[in-house]
C-alpha cells in the first residue's frame, strides 16, 4: 500500500492504517517531545493526537 493509499484507508477510519500512518511519523513525533534533552511523553501523545485529528480532516 503506498502513502496515498494508507492516508485514505486512516481517514476512512481504518485504524490499522491509523496506527502505520503513525509508526511512519513516531520518529518525528518524538524528536519534538523532546524538551531540554528530556522526553515529555503528555507532549508527545498531545502530538499524535494532532497527527491524527489532522489524517481525518485534511483531504487528499
């Protein structure tokens, strides 16, 4: 399945599709949770949940 793909099945609401869109962005995610060489993990879950909220708005 490639990107286009998987962005359409994660807005369609398969959440499998949900989960790998979010493995594909998890180093991403937690290179800004990262504050003061400190990882703020309340950061990088408010981060996914961004990630997420914008799949299911944004069209493709």
């Amino acid at each position: 399945m490639n990107f286009k793909e998987l962005l359409l099945s994660a807005k369609a609401g398969n959440e499998t599709a949900a989960q790998e869109l979010l493995m594909l962005y998890d180093p991403l995610l937690t290179k800004e949770a990262v504050v003061n060489r400190v990882f703020d993990e309340d950061l990088y879950q408010e981060l996914r949940i961004v990630l997420l909220t914008c799949i299911r708005i944004f069209t493709v």
